[in-house]
C-alpha cells in the first residue's frame, strides 16, 4: 500500500510522540541530550528534562553516553601486609629478618643464647630439652625464646633465640644459625605480644631468675 505525503506525516507524528512518552530525555552540561526509561531520574547532576523542539536533536547513542562517575566503594575485605597501627609500630603478618653476619657461636643458637643469658640450662640439643627449659609464657627482654623446629633429617631439634627486645607489642629476636651460619635479628608486631610471639612460632620463654 503506497501512503500519501499527509499519512506518512502522520504516521511519523504518532511514533515520535509513542517514543516521547516511553522515554525522557535529558539535556546534559556539555549540552548533549539523552534518552532514559520513562518516569527516571537524572543520568548526571546538572541534567535537565527537554520536551518539544529540542527533541529534534536525535538522543545520543547508548554506547557514545558519557559515563557517570560513581563514588569509589571500599573493599569489604582485604589483607595487606600493613593492617592497623598499634603503639606506633605497624602491625604485620610476616617477621622482619636482617642478616648480620657471623661472630661468636654464629652456627650454634642455644651456645649464642647463653652466651647472653648464662643461666640458661643445659641439655637442650633438643626440641625436648629446649622445652623442659620454658619458665614462662610471656615476652620480657633478655628472656631466652624457644621455638620448635625439625631439621633436614626429620629431627625435631628446636631453635632457641634471645629477646633482644620488647617494645609495646613488639617482639625483636637476636639469634644465631636460624640462617645457617649466620646471625639474625627477627622482628615481629602484632596487636598484642600473644599475637607476635606466634609469627615468630615461639612456643615459650626462658625467663632467668632477677
């Protein structure tokens, strides 16, 4: 069927204004307009509605709007390496360790130990002697800390280190052979001395009589 130049105007009129009432169309800052679902709120601060005359303009394509920048969302959760601030000091979840070389009983950690803290007892060249050693659960400086440990062969030797330090919820650790031959200082931070006492795996302290 061939429509006359009067219906196809017509015909145009009806679905422009079908198209006007399904949609709202908004004029921009930049001075562009676009088209949203009917009844919906502003795409952008600043938008205004248009009717009329502006709508000759064409809407701007989906895919051409400008993005509306949304307000960054925080991660509900996450772990870095720093978490909270605790007396000064940040918390970590990983001890620090510097090298210092080696010295005097460097390749022996329980002969090192004592060579700071001599009333530390004897026997201790293993795990079970280290631990008949523990007088005390709590980090105090020059305590002598025991860790377990099970070398190469599968045998549970142990590790001993001194407590150079406690500062706050600090714990720093001196000790020798924890790197074969060397000696090292360990430092751990925690949101209490319970909490870094098990990043440095101490099971115990040797506490010497004052």
């Amino acid at each position: 069927m061939i429509l006359s130049t009067l219906q196809r105007t017509a015909v145009l009129g009806l679905l422009l204004f079908t198209n006007q009432v399904m949609a709202d169309y908004w004029r921009l800052p930049n001075g562009q307009i676009v088209q949203t679902m009917a009844n919906s709120t502003p795409p952008v601060a600043g938008a205004r509605r248009v009717t009329g005359n502006a709508l000759q303009q064409p809407p701007q394509n989906r895919a051409q709007q400008p993005q509306v920048q949304q307000e960054p969302q925080l991660a509900q959760s996450f772990s870095p390496q720093i978490t909270q601030q605790t007396t000064g000091r940040a918390v970590t979840k990983v001890p620090t360790k510097e090298v210092l070389g080696t010295g005097l009983h460097s390749d022996n950690c329980v002969l090192f130990a004592r060579d700071r803290v001599p009333s530390l007892p004897h026997g201790m060249n293993t795990w079970a002697g280290k631990k008949k050693a523990i007088n005390s659960n709590t980090a105090v400086k020059g305590s002598v800390a025991l860790i377990p440990y099970t070398d190469s062969k599968g045998e549970e030797i142990g590790h001993a280190a001194y407590v150079e330090n406690v500062d706050g919820n600090t714990i720093t650790l001196l000790e020798a052979n924890f790197s074969p031959g060397k000696i090292t200082r360990r430092t751990a931070t925690g949101t209490d001395l319970n909490e870094a006492a098990r990043q440095l795996k101490i099971a115990g302290f040797y506490v010497p009589e004052r």
